[in-house]
C-alpha cells in the first residue's frame, strides 16, 4: 500500500532531527512528528474517519494543527483549512458545502459550532492553541505505528475554499500529485535543504503557509521556527538563527520600517521568498538596499499551487514573477479571442502543468468553465512575458481585492451592504494602502431620506464577515459611474479614491 503524498514526507523525514520549534521553547523531532501524526490518525480512524471523508479544521496555528493536517494525509482524509477569522455564517457555508464528517475547532467555539454542525451529523472535536483539546485526548492511547491509507497520486489530499467573483466560495481540490510535484519542485528550485531553517509566521489555512512553507519545509528535511502570528519584531530577532523567510508583501513593508532591520540582522540568512500579492518594485528595492538581498518573488494561486519563481541564481527583477517553473507552462491570451500573444503583449495568464488542480468541488460546470478547450486554467490575472521570459502581473481581470494578502471578493461584501436598510447600492473597490497593499473600501449610495452613516454600516458588517473583508472606510455618494451598458464603472472609482490611505 502505497500513499502518494505521506511516502515521501516520510522518506525525507531525518529522525531525531528538529522540524518545529515553538516560542515557548518545545521542538518537535521528526521522530516526534511521525508519533503524534499516528496517534490523531489513530483517533480519527477511531471516531469512523474512512480515506475521503473530509475533514474541516478552524483552529489557532500551533505545531499539533500543523501535525493534525500530517494525520489526514496519514488517514487519507481529504484536509480543509478554514480561517480563524471566518464567522460563524461563513463556516456554516462550508460545512453545508463540503459535508465534513469531522470538524476540529477551538474549544471556545465548539457550543455554537456544535449547532450549526448538528444538522449535517458532523462530528465536532477541540484543538487548542496550547495543544490541548478533545482530539489530542482521543489521540493519546492510539498506537504510534499507525498503518497509513493507500492514497494515489490522483486522490484528493486537500480542499481549500477561495471566494468567486460570482456566487459562493468554490472548494478547490487538490490531489496529493498536485501537492507533492510542486512542494519537490519549489524545494530544489530555491535549494532548500536539511540545514534550512524557516521562520514560519504565515497563517496555516492557506497554500502559502501550509503548502508552499510546511511541505517544502517537511521535503527537505528543514525545520522551522513555528511562531503563532507575523510580528517584525519577533521576526528580526529570530534572524540570526534562521536561514530563510517567506511572506507576503506587508510582511517585508512593516520589516523596513524598523530600524533594527540591517545587513548585520540578516546575515545569517539565505532567502527571502515574497508572494500572494504584488511586491512594489520600491520595497524590493529598499529591502535590497538596507539588507543585500533581493528578494525573490513568486506567483501562485490556490487552485494552481505555484506557477513561476524569480530564479535562485540569476536576476530577480522587481515587479515581475520571474520564470514558469520547471513542467509548467504559462501563456498570454488575447481575452477575447483566446489567441497565443507573443512576448511583451499583455493579455490574460494561462497555466497547465502537474500543479494545476482538479476542479471545485461538486461544480463540474464552474470548473469547465476555468478552463479552456485545450485544457489551460484561466488565472484570471492580466499580464505578459517580457523578452526575457520573466513574467509580469499587470493586473486582474477577475474582481478582486488582495489585502495583507488575503483575496476579497467585492461581490460578497457588496451583497453584505445592499442587504442593509436606507442602502440603494455600493460597488466594493481596492484602493492602494501602504501597509495591505489594498485597501477595501465601499462607495454607499444612500436611500434618500436615510440616516446611515459610517460607523452604522460599519457596525452592522462586524459579525456578517470576517474582519479582514470589512472595509477600512465607507465614502457615501449620490451615485456611482456607469458604463453605457449599466455596468459599474470600478476602474473609474478607483481612480477617484486613488490616494484616501496614502493621504490618511
Ligand atoms: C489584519 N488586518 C487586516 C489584515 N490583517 N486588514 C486588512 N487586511 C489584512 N490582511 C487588520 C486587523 O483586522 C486589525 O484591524 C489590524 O489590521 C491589526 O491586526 P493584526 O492581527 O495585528 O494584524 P497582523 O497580525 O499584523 O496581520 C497582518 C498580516 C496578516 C500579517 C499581513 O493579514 C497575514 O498574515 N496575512 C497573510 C495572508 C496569507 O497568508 N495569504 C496567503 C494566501 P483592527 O485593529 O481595526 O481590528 S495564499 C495565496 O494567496 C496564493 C496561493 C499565493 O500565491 O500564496
Ligand atoms: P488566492 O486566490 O488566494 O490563491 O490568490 C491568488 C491570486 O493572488 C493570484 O491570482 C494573483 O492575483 C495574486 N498573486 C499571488 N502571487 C502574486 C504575486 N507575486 N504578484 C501579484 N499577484 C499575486
């Protein structure tokens, strides 16, 4: 019996070497690993867990979540972060959605969790961020020799929900293939090693820190310094002990603007990664001149895992993506015609290779449609190959807004705000800010005669959304732009509201 994926966790794992290390001062040996893995996969198995039943976590990021997401893999059960800012309503959704068969949260939400789950006769377990819970209790007389599930390369290792531009959010399925080429892939394209060691300060619900840090991080045989949030600070200090960093762009933002931040903090270190959101040329730039290293930046997606890095040795250009990675081919399209664009043409991005997902979950049309005849996944971002091969994002064809690099969907967070009483309507716009890189905002158009004001809709949206998808200012206006066929003019407002957080 073979499991895709595990196997080679498995293979790469160095016994007695580290792999976590927690501010509190714990470390958890490869060794470790692969004993508490077994235990919850045994709990799991226990409770009636069989090979793709899900399983959706929301729990604070700790070493045992990190391990519990080694036990699905182990069990066979398919993984689904969620994250912990998500609202009740909004875990309601998936779970309604992707019918789990287990939900681990936080002990603090289990009650509330227990209702809306109730329904779907979805078993509720606790992980805290201590490391205590109802799961690790049901974990500790499990055998540490857990026999792992027989799992294929084209089996699904994980879903993960990202928001559409029309409707719901979709589940992204990715299989073990997926996972496993691009994590042995990103390993030897940025040479990590046994001798790595991570500081990891990404959420773990995301590909970003789940997949891109942790699988990497597991195939090399590294280990990380595991820390609850990102605080530059903390960041810094750990830099002398560590040998690389990976984050969005905010993180390299609020890492220059501490003065401790120089060539002597950084000179143990050997990479630093940037992705999820555009990297301004200007912080590539000022990072590059305060510490001597350029930082390399990649693109990725979660349906696609990731699709082109900056090289390792050559230039990393600020402002672009750098190269497709080794078996993934990027094109340029013209969006309205589909025609292949020759260098410098700047059409939308196209991408297929191993990495690329196997469609949403239980939405055969919502998938074809991603797709083109000749089996490429549409990105929905607009950009070009330059002469070179490098390749630049020049924008988004897909209404999106990245803050902090989290995806915003305006859709769901105009649909929040039309829903409110005196509202007409509202278009949802990413304006630049100097620390998310976007920041969300709403132009509210009023009913007339209404009393609404900032603090009022801002108020009514605090337990409809998560807080990062509220907006950072409400701008009322007496109506919005439109288009000759009716269409909200976004690119016009964007342009009107260009400067509101660079002049706050
Ligand atoms: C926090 N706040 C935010 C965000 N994060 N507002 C807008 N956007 C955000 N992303 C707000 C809080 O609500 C709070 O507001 C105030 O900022 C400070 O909160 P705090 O928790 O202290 O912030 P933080 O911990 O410093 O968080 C900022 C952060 C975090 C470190 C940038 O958002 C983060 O870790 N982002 C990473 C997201 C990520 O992993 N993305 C990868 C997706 P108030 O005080 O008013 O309540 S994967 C992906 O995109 C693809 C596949 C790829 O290519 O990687
Ligand atoms: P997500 O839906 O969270 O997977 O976000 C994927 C989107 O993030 C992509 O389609 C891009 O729009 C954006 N993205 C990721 N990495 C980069 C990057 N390095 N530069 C610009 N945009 C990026």
């Amino acid at each position: 019996m073979s499991n895709h994926l595990f196997d080679a966790i498995r293979t790469a794992a160095p016994g007695k070497a580290p792999f976590i290390r927690t501010k509190d001062g714990r470390t958890w040996t490869y060794n470790d690993t692969l004993t508490l893995s077994s235990r919850i996969a045994g709990a799991m198995q226990t409770l009636g867990i069989h090979p793709g039943d899900r399983v959706a976590v929301q729990v604070e990021k700790s070493a045992e979540a990190l391990i519990l997401y080694l036990a699905c893999l182990r069990s066979g059960a398919v993984y689904l972060p969620f994250n912990m800012a998500y609202t009740l309503a909004e875990l309601e959704y998936f779970i309604g959605d992707a019918e789990p068969r287990l939900v681990v949260v936080s002990s603090a939400a289990r009650e509330n969790v227990e209702k809306i789950a109730k329904p779907h006769y979805v078993i509720v377990e606790t992980l805290d961020a201590d490391g205590s819970g109802s799961l690790l209790d049901l974990a500790r007389d499990e055998p540490a020799n857990f026999v792992d599930a027989s799992r294929s390369a084209d089996d699904l290792a994980a879903i993960l929900y990202t928001s559409g531009t029309t409707g719901r959010s979709k589940g992204a399925m990715l299989t073990q293939a997926n996972l496993l080429s691009n994590a042995i892939m990103l390993r030897d394209y940025w040479r990590v090693t046994a001798e790595d060691r991570l500081i990891h300060a990404l959420p773990i619900f995301h590909t970003h820190g789940l997949f891109v840090a942790t699988n990497v991080t597991l195939l090399a045989g590294a280990s990380m310094f595991l820390l609850p949030k990102f605080d530059p600070d903390e960041v810094i200090s750990l830099m002398p002990l560590a040998t690389m960093l990976m984050g969005v762009p905010t993180f390299y933002v609020r890492l220059l603007q501490s003065p401790r931040l120089d060539s002597q903090a950084v000179a143990n270190m050997r990479l630093f990664v940037s992705g999820s959101a555009p990297l301004l040329a200007e912080t590539h730039v000022e990072f590059e001149n305060r510490t001597g290293h350029a930082i390399l930046e990649r693109y990725g997606m979660t349906e696609t895992n990731m699709n082109t890095s900056n090289p390792y040795d050559g230039d990393r250009i600020a402002g672009t993506v750098g190269f497709p990675l080794p078996g993934v081919t990027v094109r340029v399209t013209d969006p309205g015609t589909g025609a292949i664009l020759f260098p410098e043409e700047t059409g939308m991005i196209e991408i297929k290779g191993p990495n690329v997902f196997k469609g949403y979950w239980r939405a055969p049309e919502r998938t074809a449609a991603e797709f083109t005849a000749d089996g490429f996944f549409t990105s929905g971002d607009l950009g070009k190959i330059d002469r070179r091969g490098y390749v630049h994002i020049v924008g988004r064809s897909k209404d999106l807004v990245i803050s902090g690099g989290y995806n915003i969907y305006p859709k769901e967070v105009e649909g929040e705000i039309d829903q409110l009483e005196g509202v007409a309507e509202s278009a949802v716009i990413g304006v630049p800010h100097p620390i998310f890189g976007e920041g969300v905002t709403a132009i509210v158009v009023p009913k007339p005669e209404s009393a609404l004001d900032e603090e009022a809709i801002l108020s009514a949206l605090k337990h409809r959304l998560a807080r990062y998808k509220q907006p950072k200012r409400i701008i009322f206006a007496e109506d919005l732009p439109r288009n000759t066929m009716g269409k909200v003019q976004k690119n016009v407002l964007r342009k009107q509201y260009a400067d509101l957080y660079v002049r706050a």
